[in-house]
C-alpha cells in the first residue's frame, strides 16, 4: 500500500540563459558525455602499443556523434511513429520536435564505426572493442537529463520511492525508471566493461559484453519503464524496447561466444605448430 511519494524535484530544464543563447540540462549532458568519452579515448590511446593515435580518436567520436543523431532519428522513426512518417514524410527530418531511439542509435554507430575501420584500415571487431567502454557514461548521463527533463517516466507503482512527474498528465506516482537506467546503464555497465577491458580479450568480447549488458539491463528495466502511448505492450506481452533488446542481447552472446572459440583454436594450432 502506498503511503508515501518521493516529491520529484523541480529543476529548471534550463541551466542558464544569455540573450538568445540557452543551455539546458539535456545537452550539457551530452557535452558531458562527449568529454568523458574524448578524455577516455585519448587515455587508451596513449597506452604502449594501443595502435591507437589521439587524431584517430578524435575521428572516431565525430564518426559515432554522427550515427547517434541520424541513426537515432531513423531508428525513432522506423520503430515508434512509422505511421506519422508515411502520412507526413517531412516528419523524418523535423528533429526540433524531439524523438530519437537508442537502438536506432547503435545501428547508425555502428554503421559509422564500419565507415571508420575502412578508412583506417582498422578490424571492425577491434574499432567496436575500442568504442564500447566509452559509452556507458553517456549513456547514464543522457538518462539523468531525461529524469532532469521529467520525461520517460516509469509505469505506475506503490513502492515507497514513487514519484508523481509534473508532466504526467493522470499525475500516478511511477518508477523513476530513468534513475533505474542510470544506474544500470550507465554505472553498472561501465565498471563491467572497465573490469572486462583490463586484460588482453579475444577481439570482439568487449563489444559484445556491451551488447549483452546493455540489452539485459534495458529489458528488465522495461518492466518498469511506461510503454510509448500509441504502441503499448506488443507480443508476448513484451513492450517495443524488449523486442528491441532481443537482438542486442543474442549478437552480443553470439560475439563473445565466437570470440573465445576463435582465440581457443588458435591457441590449440599454436601449440601444433
């Protein structure tokens, strides 16, 4: 039985104004982000033998900031509001009105990350194993700006740390399903990966134990998370994002699984040879 609420806190979205010019939460995570991962970036990079170059690194973060925006419009479009886009196809590129899809996301990054290795001459199981330990810190950033934002709230619940979000307009007390994500995607993750990542791995571990820890997290955060309006719960009872981790969380086994079976049978031709 619910007898208390965490009241939600009011916080500007807006972080200061100058003249025209407005900072708001959101993007300064994403700034926050983008550093954390420059700064990452750069670190590995200077280690012996990274094979890596600080330019390189530079590059590749315009690559990937890139495939996060188009990716993640298309994806939101293709995934959530198909519809809308073939009533009205300028829908796809009226970006001011908010909308962009993780999964999209990762399929434009990724696409990016194969431009990328083709141009450097770079495996792309070795560009992914690179590029995956510096997204968690964004990823938890643009989830804490999401909570900032109170948008994408959580379904309805009696627990005590329920929170009513001012923009809710039947004003239920919910998950706080973005804090949930934060902590998941982001924190967890990245000490999972951060740990992972300390010794030599088979190539493309890394990056599938990212595909695998982000899609198990987001779909039991799921359970939680309120479902887009106009698409509910699908099939199996499963909302769009689950089904949209099913893949994730499949490639990223199937990466780590074929990693190790390659690294083992090269081991055992080794010691044939």
């Amino acid at each position: 039985m619910l007898t208390a609420l965490i009241t939600f806190p009011q916080i500007d979205p807006i972080l200061f104004e100058l003249g025209p010019l407005k900072l708001r939460w959101y993007g300064l995570m994403y700034l926050v982000g983008f550093l954390a991962a420059m700064w990452l970036g750069n670190r590995m990079a200077r280690k012996p033998n990274s094979g890596w170059t600080e330019q390189q690194v530079s590059d590749l973060l315009f690559y990937g900031f890139l495939g996060v925006i188009l990716g993640g419009r298309f994806g939101y479009v293709l995934f959530y509001q198909f519809s809308s886009f073939l009533s009205d196809p300028i829908y796809l590129f009226r970006i001011w009105e908010g909308g962009m899809s993780f999964h999209g996301g990762v399929l434009g990054v990724m696409t990016a990350m194969a431009v990328f290795a083709r141009k450097y001459h770079k495996s792309y199981l070795a560009v992914g194993d690179f590029v995956c330990p510096l997204l968690p810190i964004g990823l938890g950033a643009g989830r804490l700006g999401n909570f900032i934002n109170g948008e994408l709230w959580g379904r309805q619940t009696d627990l005590s740390w329920a929170m009513i979000f001012p923009a809710d307009p039947l004003a239920l007390p919910r998950h706080p399903s973005q804090l949930y994500e934060f902590a998941l995607e982001g924190v967890v993750l990245f000490f999972m990966l951060w740990w992972f990542g300390r010794k030599p791995r088979p190539a493309g571990t890394i990056a599938g134990l990212f595909l695998l820890g982000y899609g198990a997290f987001r779909f039991i955060i799921e359970f939680a998370r309120e479902p887009d309006a106009h698409l509910g719960i699908l099939q199996l009872g499963m909302s769009m994002g689950q089904w949209l981790c099913l893949p994730m969380i499949f490639g990223g086994l199937g990466l780590m699984v074929l990693g190790y079976r390659r690294s083992v049978s090269t081991a055992e031709r080794g010691e044939k040879a």
